[in-house]
C-alpha cells in the first residue's frame, strides 16, 4: 500500500534531516534536541517495518535512557555562574521549534497509524514481541548471557572511571 | 500490505551511518564524538532489523537488542571517561588529550 511507504519516507527524511543538524549544532543541547529526533524518527521506522517490540525499546532505551545520560553529563559539565543565562538562552524559540516540528512530524504519523485500519498494520509482516523472545531464550540464549555479562563490565567500568579518586599521582609522584 | 524495497531501507542506515562517520571525523568534542557513534551503532541496528524485517523472522531484531545492550554499556563508559577527562584538562577537546603521557 502506497500510504505505508509514504510512512516509512517521511519517518526518513525526519531521521537524516534530524541527524544532519544534530552533527552541525554548535551547541551540544540544540544537538541532543535534534538527536532524540533522529532516535525517535527510527522507532517510528521499526514500526512501519513491523517491529513493534523493537521500536518500543528503541523510544525507551535510545531515546529515553541514552539521552537522559547525555543530558545529565551536559548539564553537569555546564555549571558556573554563567549557567542560569545559558538557561535562558536554550530557552528561545529558536532552539526548540526546529526540533519540534520535525517531532511534531512524527507525531501526527504515528497518531494516524494508531488510528488507521487494521490493513495500515505495520509491516508485511508483523514479528512482535512473542517471537523475538522466543528466538532470544532458545537458540539465543548465549546471546543473553554475554550481554548480561557486557552490561555488568560496563557497570564496573563506568563505576571506576567515575570515583573521585583522593590523588591520583600521589605525594611522592608516579 | 506495506512492502518497503530492502533497498531503500538499506540505504538509510548507509546513510545515517555516513552522517555518524562525519559527525566523528569533523567534531572535535568529545560529546559530538560520542554523539556520532551512537548515530553509527543506531544505523547498523536499523541495516539489522530493515533486513530481519525483508525476511520476516525475529533474527535481526534480536541482532537489534545486542547493539541496544553495547550502545548502554559504551555510553556509560564513555560518559564517565568524559567526566573523567573534563576533570584532567578542564576542556573538552579530544586534541587536548594528544599523548599518551603527560608531559612531565
């Protein structure tokens, strides 16, 4: 159905246009603006594309999780006196309405998708969150394993990178 | 039924990953740097579930969920090297960070 292609080409122009200017902004806030613009455009594609599970992970996860992380950093990285006028500043118009049309885009696509006949479901066909968990606990399950086992070394390694360290070259030098 | 050309899906992600690469090639922030490889692990989770999708079967997706799983662990790593390096040089440009040793 012609209608559904329509989906999947605007959801991608969204995403190159959204990325484009994330990797041009000269300000790291209007980049992760259009950043989760350019994540959410791609979960919009996993559901035309018929991964419905897929493209609620992609929402939560990449444009939920990740970006929260990249914000808390910015902003961390941000403080001084300076701050509250920087505040002010990303608080214009201009900064957020590139990104909100590009979202609002979005948006009215998914709400008509939402809303369409059931012939608009997504994909030729849908492989939602039953299958895909049954390939992960049968013949994935190794898979499982070894992303448990990468997550936990990068909780051990983001927990040492990150302590505050009492000197770090010590009294008498290296 | 909506039957996208594996082509076209195929060249997204080609083309998200490109952009990805530049952002990493041009920016010399280490928050654009990291910003640019989450855009490239995104486009090759995408090439992934664009060609689970052509066939129908669950594969890609779950090729999907290992690239999340890598992407969350990278970002918290990386972002705590961040934190770390703004502490040591007060700046964030990769450049600043040139030698292996610092210089005595």
């Amino acid at each position: 159905m012609p209608a559904m292609n329509l989906f999947f080409y605007l959801a991608a122009g969204v995403a190159v246009i959204s990325t484009l200017a994330a990797i041009t902004r000269l300000n790291a806030v209007h980049s992760l603006l259009y950043m989760v613009t350019s994540l959410l455009s791609v979960a919009l594609i996993f559901y035309v594309l018929g991964a419905v599970y897929i493209a609620a992970l992609q929402a939560i996860v990449y444009a939920g999780a990740i970006m929260v992380l990249f914000v808390f950093v910015i902003m961390m990285l941000n403080q001084g006196p300076q701050a509250a006028d920087t505040e002010r500043l990303w608080l214009s118009p201009r900064t957020w309405v590139g990104p909100s049309i590009l979202a609002g885009i979005l948006l009215a696509e998914m709400v008509v998708l939402l809303h369409g006949e059931p012939a608009w479901l997504p994909g030729d066909r849908v492989v939602g969150a039953k299958e895909v968990s049954v390939a992960l606990f049968g013949p994935y399950i190794l898979v499982i394993e070894l992303v448990s086992l990468l997550l936990l070394a990068g909780l051990i390694g983001a927990y040492h990178l990150g302590r505050r360290e009492p000197d770090v070259h010590g009294p008498e030098g290296r | 039924m909506a039957v996208i050309p594996l082509e076209h899906g195929l060249l997204l992600a080609a083309t998200l990953f490109a952009l990805g690469f530049a952002g990493l090639i041009v920016r010399r922030n280490i928050m654009y740097v990291l910003m640019s490889v989450e855009i490239m692990l995104n486009a090759a989770g995408l090439a992934f579930v664009v060609a689970g999708s052509r066939w129908g079967q669950p594969d890609g997706q779950i090729m999907f969920l290992v690239i999340l799983t890598m992407a969350a662990a990278e970002v918290a790593v990386g972002l705590a090297l961040v934190l770390r390096f703004h502490r040591q040089y007060q700046t964030l440009d990769v450049d600043a960070a040139d030698r292996l040793r610092e210089q005595a």
